[in-house]
C-alpha cells in the first residue's frame, strides 16, 4: 500500500546523497580551492566535512531502513531489493568510515604538516596525510558510483503480468 512512498523515498535520499557529493566535489571544493589560499581551503573544507558527512549518514540510514520494510514488506523482486540493499549498506559503511574515523586523522595530520617538530617529522605527517586524504577521495568516488548503480536500479521497472 505505502509502497510507492517508501519507492519515494528512498530516490529521495539517493538523490540527494548522490547529488551532494557531485556539488561538493565538483563545485565547492574546486570553488574554495581556485578562491583561498591553500592552508585556508584546507581549514574552511575541514569544518564543512562534518556536515557533508552528516548528510550522508542520514541519508544512507533512511534508504536502508526504507529498503529493509521493502524487502520484508513487498512482494516484489527479493534479488534486486537485496542488491540494493547490498549497495546502499557499502555506500553507508565507506561513508562512515571516512567521516567518522578518516576525516578526523587527516585533520590531525594536516595540523601536524605544519607544526610537527623538525622537517623529518613534518613531512612524514604529509606524506601520511597524502595516503589518507587519498583514500578518502576513492572512497567518496566508490560511495558516488555505488549510488548511481543504486538510483539505477529504481529506476527499472518490473513487469506487472496483464
């Protein structure tokens, strides 16, 4: 009965974690970068990755709950809901996990770039922040293709038998 309002839902909160990490990568990040100076960027992007993350935790919290009622709920395809499924709780775990354990490592180690005591110990911390802020980007990118396979496959219809 309620189906096509959790269907709703859930293109929503893909949209709309999808579509926030193609504005912030392709709009604000480059943006503040071409505008700032670098250690300025750097400092001002800090303080907006929480919330960008925050946008993906709930985001990605109610589409799996949404797709939970639906693969207990509806009588629809259980292998592509489970796909789904799939897909939206890799999306959420990498999402966390760059929000929650990675993004605050690298903010450390941007800090200490600058401040480590002597040049060794400075451009360890650089090259640990390069390795980390690296992997952060692909797991970003990771989250970006896996909710565009995700939204895609709301958008295929199952043939309702005449």
């Amino acid at each position: 009965m309620f189906r096509w309002l959790f269907q709703f839902v859930l293109v929503l909160c893909l949209s709309i974690w999808v579509g926030s990490i193609v504005f912030f990568s392709i709009v604000v990040a480059p943006g503040i970068f071409r505008n700032l100076e670098r250690g300025q960027a750097g400092e001002l992007l800090s303080h907006l990755f929480p919330d960008y993350y925050l946008v993906g935790a709930l985001c990605g919290g109610v589409a799996l709950a949404v797709l939970v009622l639906l693969f207990l709920f509806d009588s629809g395809s259980r292998v592509m809901r489970l796909f789904q499924l799939a897909l939206v709780a890799l999306m959420l775990v990498a999402s966390l996990y760059a929000g929650g354990i990675l993004e605050g490592q690298i903010h450390r180690l941007r800090a200490e770039r600058v401040t480590a005591p002597g040049r060794m110990a400075r451009e360890e911390a650089g090259k640990r922040f390069e390795r980390l802020h690296r992997r952060s980007v692909s797991l970003n990118l990771a989250v970006l293709g896996l909710g565009g396979v995700a939204l895609g496959t709301t958008a295929v219809r199952r043939r309702v038998p005449s």
